[in-house]
C-alpha cells in the first residue's frame, strides 16, 4: 500500500463583494487545479455550471473553477443545489470560513461526491465529504464535519477510512475523537496497512492490535503485515511486530518471506535482524528452502560468529 500526500498550495483570494472572507481559500489555477491528484478529480466548470442551470454558460462563461466559486459565494439567494456545490468547493480549497458560514443552512454532510450534483468526478472522488477532507489533513473541516452530522463510517474509493486517515497522518488527538462516534475499528482491518504506513507507526499499531486483529493478516495484495512493515523500511516497527508473534516463515503470494522481500529490496538491517531471529527462535537453524538466497554460501555457524557482510548482499532475482 502506498499512500500519495498531496500538499495544496495556498493562493489568498481577499475580501469578497458578498463579505465572506476568502483569506484561507484558494483560487482554481486552471480546469484542474489538482491535475496532478490520483484519487481527486473535478468536473469541468462548463459540466458544473450546466447542473446550476446557469444562464452565464456561454462563449464568455466560466472558464475556471474559481469563476464559479467567486460567482456562487456572491450570491445572496442561493439554491440548495448551489450551496451544496459550494460547499463541496469550500471542503475541497480547505476553507474553513466558508464551510462554516455554510453548514448554518441545509447542506447534506453525506452526500456521495461523484454524484449527479457534485463537482466531482464520480470515478476519482475520495467517497465522502469527511473522507476528502481528512485526505487532505484539514482537520477543522473534519471536526465540523462531524458537528454537521456527517458519518466517519463512510469510506474512501480506496476504501480507506476517516480513522484509518488519521493514523496515516498521524494525527493522535483526532484518532481518539472519532473513536468516540461509534465507529467499529474491530470490522476495520485496512487501519493495520494505515498504521504500517503512519507517521507515528509504533503508536498506531499498537492501539489497531487493541482493536483485536491480527499481527499476522494478510493485506488484500497478499502480503503478510510483517512484510508491509518491511517494505516502509521501518525496523522499530518490524522489532514490534515479531515480538507481538508475527511469523517470519510466512510465504507470500510471490513465493517470498519478510527475510527474501527485505533483501530483495536492500533493506540490510531488517534482513539481518530477521535472520538472527528465526536462527533464534529455531535452536539455529533456518530453513532454506524457505528463505531461498538468503545466506549462500555462509553457514549458520558463520553468521552467529558476526560473519554477516556478505549476509545482506542483494540476492540475484
């Protein structure tokens, strides 16, 4: 699993004719302005100003999203379509000012974005309101969010979970509020690949292993969670994991162990940390027919003797 952090560059728009302060919202650069985005991607402004029924969709129409942003944040007499579009925008720019000025009227904090009368694309949207912004770090947006009603059980297209969000982004003080909303981390089991991935690793996992799944799942990719946590090349947390139990011998769909995917992936410390464990933990000796490579031509008797420069040479594949 891997995990695309995408930092929004901040463009101060001022003091709007309606009085709502922009100073935390962003302009729309272009038709995309996070074209770069995998998992987001917004309807053109035509499309979104065909929805509202718009008479300005001509020639001279809006030509950026932000035309359409500045347009419906004047307007005084707004429908429910349009204040739920713009919210949807105020969400998506992280600005807190507007959402807040909006969520005061009727706006669906649970709508599906994607759909009919969403600015987004069905195919690339982040699932929810409070999935997006959770995605996107904006954490006062997820708390009112929250205030609004808005559900944390609900899932991103990649099936990640608001609390699986924040433990990615390691945001402890939200992991435990939103526990508190009758979520069911339990049935959650993508918060272990979450917690593989987070910045506070050690922390995350230990609170997940809590909820009572397993240091030895399985990731949908066929991976055990050792070898996730071997591939983010975090050490302190593969220590973690086998001494919570994890098995070291696990053979993986590609036909690897954590000890052939750390080699494999040049990874030398975890490689001779997991050795030296299953030499321990079976009486010394490794089974090689597991662990194909690992070693040749040293001998167990080599490597506890601190022989180990040639143990973490890169395997031929």
């Amino acid at each position: 699993m891997r995990v695309l952090f995408i930092i929004l560059s901040i463009v101060f728009v001022g003091l709007l004719p309606s009085g709502i302060l922009f100073a935390d919202t962003p302009e729309f650069e272009n038709d995309y302005y996070l074209k770069s985005a995998s998992c987001v991607s917004l309807k053109s402004p035509t499309e979104i100003a065909l929805l509202l029924k718009e008479s300005w969709v001509t020639e001279n129409g809006p030509r950026t999203h932000n035309d359409i942003l500045q347009h419906l944040a004047t307007k005084n007499d707004r429908t429910s379509i349009e204040r739920q579009i713009l919210f949807e925008y105020a969400i998506y720019c992280g600005s807190n000012t507007l959402a807040k000025e909006l969520s005061k009227e009727q706006i669906n904090p649970n709508i599906e974005l994607g759909g009919e009368y969403s600015i987004f694309n069905w195919k690339l949207a982040n699932g929810s309101l409070i999935n997006l912004a959770a995605y996107y770090a904006h954490w006062d947006m997820v708390n009112l969010l929250l205030e609004c009603h808005a559900s944390p059980q609900l899932l991103s297209t990649d099936k990640t979970s608001v609390l699986g969000w924040t433990i990615l982004w390691g945001n402890q003080a939200m992991f435990e509020k939103v526990l508190r909303c009758n979520v069911m981390p339990e049935k959650d089991h993508t918060l272990l690949w979450a917690a593989c991935g987070s910045k506070t690793p050690l922390f995350f996992m230990e609170k997940v292993l809590e909820f009572g799944h397993s240091v030895n799942a399985i990731s949908p990719d066929g991976l055990s969670l050792l070898e996730v946590a071997v591939s983010f090349n975090n050490l302190e947390l593969v220590k973690f994991l086998v001494k919570r139990g994890a098995k070291i011998g696990y053979v993986d769909i590609m036909g690897r162990t954590a000890i052939t995917l750390a080699r494999q992936l040049n990874h030398n410390e975890i490689a001779r940390f997991l050795i030296e464990e299953e030499v321990n933990q079976n009486d010394g000796i490794i089974n090689l027919n597991l662990h194909p490579n690992i070693i040749p031509p040293l001998t167990i008797k080599t490597i506890l003797m601190g022989a180990e420069d040639r143990l973490c040479e890169k395997p031929e594949m």
